[in-house]
C-alpha cells in the first residue's frame, strides 16, 4: 500500500507540475474527453468501415474527425484495457491509470461499464481508487437481468456491490447499454453545472456474449442477414474500398476457421458444437439453419445499434450544452469479433434474456473482414481495429489516415491534448517510460514518426510483431509467419519459406525488442 501511495505521489506532482500546460490559468481551457470502447466488435462492424449494420452516430463522430485505416489494439479484453490506460503493452507495480494523472490536474472523472485488466495490472490503477464516479462489472455480464437476478460478474457502483434495483435506470426493462448511459448522463451535471472539465471512460461491454438485445432492435435487422456471411463479406470489402480505408487490390482473406477453442465447452449438443468453430458456404446450409444464424447475426447487430444509440445520447448532451467544440471523443474496439463456444446451453434462442448466447465463428469472421482469424489472434482480423476521433477544435473533419497506431498511443495523445507533459526520463522505481507516442502530429494535419514496432496478439502462442509494412505472426504455437502488409494487406501469402533472411531479421528484431516493452 505504501508503495501504491508513492507511486500516486509522483503522479500529482506530474499534474500540478503542469497545470495543462498553461502558463495563463484563465486562458486554459483544458478540452473535455470522451473515451469509448466498444467490445469484441469486428473491423468491419460499424457503418463507417463498411458494416451494413446501422451506426448513425459513428458516422457523425467519423464524418466530423478522423479514421485510422491501420490501428492495432492488443487483441483480447484485459490485454487491451491494460494498454489503453497505462500507455504499456506489458508493466508492473509502477504502471499508472492515465485516469489518475487527469484527476490529479483537475479533471472529474467518470468510469461507467466494463472493466478487465491483466494481472500484472496494479490496484492502485483500478476505477475505484481512482474515479470520482463508477459503475463497473468485471469481464462480462448479462445486458438484463438474470432470472435469478445474479449476473455472472457483479456490477460496482463506487466501489461496492450492487444489483439492479440500485443501479439508476430510466427504462424497463433494465438493458446494460442504457443504464451505463443513463448512469454517465447524470453524473455529468456536476462538471458542467462547475464548469470544470472532465473525463469520461464508456466501456459498453457490447457487444460482447451473451447475444441478447432489446426486441424492437433485432426485429430491425431480422432477415436481413439471410443473404450469408460470404455474401455480407463481399459487401463490406466492397464499403471499405470505396469509402478508401483499404487498397483497391486488397484481397478478401479465405474464409477463417476457429482452429482453437481456448476454453472448456458445457456437456452435451456436441453434434451442435461441433460446427459453431467452423466456416461453412452459406450456400450449402438448409433453410431451417439459415433462419437460426440470421437471428443469432441480427441480435449481434441489434447490441452494435443499441450502443450506437446510446452514443447518439452522449453526443446530444454535448451539443446541447455548447461543450462540443472542445471536446475530445475517442471510439475504438478492444479487439476483433469473437469465435469462442461460450453456449451454456441451446434451451433459449439468441436474443433471449433467459439464455446465454455466442456467435459462431463464421459470423465473427464476416465482422472481421476483410482480415484473418479473430479476437485473441495476431493475425488483423483478431488485433486491427476501427479508431476514430472527433476534437473539432483541433481536428479537421472527414479525414482519413493511413499512418499506423497503436492503443498505447492514447495515453501520451490524451496527455498532450490535456496540456499534461509526462516526464521524458522517468524515474522506473516510481513510474515507467511510455511505450506509445502522442498522435498529436497526426491529428492536426502532419506525420508523426513512426514507432520502431507495434506488438500485440494473447499469449505468445498467438504473438505478432510488426516493423513497417513487414509483420510475423505466430498461429497457436506454431512457427512464425511473414507478410508485407503493403503488398498483402489481408495475410494471404505467407512468405516465411521464400524470404529466409528478412524472417531471420525479423524474429532477431522481435527478440531484442520484446525485452524494452516487458516481455
């Protein structure tokens, strides 16, 4: 504990060093943040990289700021989250919640929803040391309430267990999405009404399992996905093209398969199971079974809209209190769409509050296009995700970029934006040196430096390291990959047999720099 209180020490004498980096307190004005992550939601699932499902709100944020064509996330829930808000692809007990540096300046601070941190994470980095205001649950949970009224994963509202009657909610009947929303609205009052500037973190859990969503928003993409997802992936290759997030020659990978099932099935419904992990041509699937995967798809899509709604929600407060100016809001994924077998069982349709529902993988391959494999893999379709970012103050609006980035980026750009320096030597006894760089070149119109390499993929079974436009991936253990993802975009050519000496020089890369980042 007295080395947590050290490590918060050395945090406010950062923030008060700088106080935003003004050198004129009455002519700061620090820029208002909203950070959003979305969950398990694939490259291609929003309308502006090319979905068909209906994200409006998106759109606007995309329409209005910025898309980064190339982003890396670190491809799974708690490996992510750690990155993103500690600005390390791998730390310890002197990692730092950039969260803590913004209260300490001066911000309020507000965390409503999904929180899931890897173990080398600190407590001292977690919400309720931290944030002025919380509602959190651990991993994932159910979007209403269970029968038994017990969630798989409680909820914590500043700090303490509760269940749905002690969670503020305007609608029945309660849905997760809306409550983090209805949650966030209502604790806003007090920064606005103070005039102080403030942070909040919406970690909406969707549309991560279980498949459940409201009725009256499946039954607007019911049916609609019986075309098949070979179909819905020469679609949304085709969006990404013209919209000019992807090369005219980019191919579309082969379809992917969940080669690993990376956790324990319930007993029983084998003969079921067994083709949850597997792609299948549409084409050769009976009516009666395409009728079943387009509800298991349209309620998938039914949580991305629901969460877009809510999005929409947050933006109208904004406007409507003359805050969108100088407002930062940031929406990105934690990592590709999910192929896992997570069914307790086949009782309850996709949709259905009383069930616990998964995706399979063929559908969780389409929401990656037009990438291979999925969360928890190396591979883009499991590690790229969508980014976008809206500051009109600072930000040129509709752009596009195909520089490379990574979440641990947005700590050092969140920093900057803030007026907020981090220091350039720190002192790794009490805190460690960033492992991003600030996007602030980027967004403001120029060319940042690129980063020496990015890093990402769960475990080293699922690895890749990328330097430029080369890239080696590990496929559950096996010997590496290598692509030029230049001249191969979707990882379709393997080049590690007919390039011997760049694999060489890559894996000899890896090995050495692995080491700066904690590894």
């Amino acid at each position: 504990m007295k080395y947590s209180y050290r490590i918060l020490a050395c945090v406010l004498i950062i923030a008060v060093a700088t106080g935003y980096g003004c050198k004129q307190k009455e002519k700061c004005q620090p820029p208002n943040i909203i950070l959003i992550l979305g969950d398990d939601i694939g490259y291609s699932d929003i309308s502006p990289y090319g979905s068909e499902i209906y994200t409006p709100n998106l759109d606007r944020l995309a329409n209005e700021g910025i898309r980064f064509s190339t982003f890396y996330n670190m491809s799974k829930c708690g490996t992510s989250r750690a990155s993103l808000f500690t600005g390390l692809y791998r730390g310890g007990g002197s990692a730092v919640n950039f969260a803590q540096i913004l209260k300490n300046a001066g911000y309020y601070t507000i965390h409503s929803g999904k929180e899931h941190f890897s173990e080398w994470v600190p407590s001292h980095a977690y919400a309720n040391n931290i944030f002025d205001r919380s509602l959190t649950f651990r991993a994932m949970n159910e979007y209403f309430e269970p029968p038994s009224g017990k969630f798989a994963n409680p909820f914590i509202l500043n700090g303490k267990k509760v269940g749905v009657p002690e969670i503020y909610h305007e609608k029945e009947p309660f849905f997760k999405t809306d409550a983090l929303t209805d949650n966030a609205l209502r604790w806003l009052e007090k920064p606005i009404r103070e005039k102080q500037p403030f942070f909040l973190y919406l970690g909406y859990g969707a549309a991560h399992y279980p498949l459940q969503a409201r009725p009256e928003d499946i039954a607007r993409y019911r049916g609609k996905y019986k075309k098949g997802w070979d179909k819905i992936r020469q679609e949304r290759i085709g969006r990404l093209k013209k919209i000019g997030l992807i090369p005219e020659t980019a191919q579309l990978s082969p379809p992917s398969s969940n080669i690993n099932k990376f956790r324990g099935h319930p007993a029983g419904d084998e003969e079921i199971r067994a083709k949850i992990p597997l792609y299948r041509p549409w084409e050769g699937l009976a009516e009666q079974e395409k009728d079943k995967l387009d509800l298991e798809m349209s309620v998938f899509a039914a949580m991305v809209d629901r969460m877009d709604q809510n999005i929409g929600r947050i933006l109208d407060k904004i406007d409507a209190e003359g805050l969108a100016e100088n407002t930062i809001v940031i929406f990105l994924s934690d990592n590709g769409s999910c192929p896992y077998d997570s069914n307790r069982d086949f009782k309850f349709a996709p949709g259905d509050p009383r069930g616990f529902r998964t995706l399979c993988a063929a559908w969780a391959n389409a929401g990656n296009t037009p990438f291979r494999y999925f969360k928890q893999y190396g591979h883009e379709g499991g590690t790229r995700t969508h980014f976008i970012m809206r500051w009109p103050k600072k930000i040129k609006s509709g752009t596009i970029t195909h520089q490379q980035a990574h979440i641990v980026d947005i700590f050092p750009t969140i920093l900057e934006a803030a007026g907020i320096v981090y220091p350039e030597t720190p002192d790794t006894t009490r805190y460690q040196t960033l492992h991003g760089s600030s996007l602030m070149p980027i967004l403001t119109g120029g060319t940042r430096k690129e980063p020496e390499f990015f890093i990402s993929g769960f475990t080293d079974n699922f690895r890749m390291f990328k330097q430029g436009d080369w890239k080696i991936v590990r496929l559950n253990g096996e010997e590496w990959e290598l692509y030029n993802l230049k001249d191969d975009p979707t990882e379709i050519n393997n080049l590690a047999a007919e390039r011997p000496g760049k694999m060489k020089e890559m894996t000899a890369s890896f090995e050495k720099d692995k080491v700066k980042v904690g590894y």
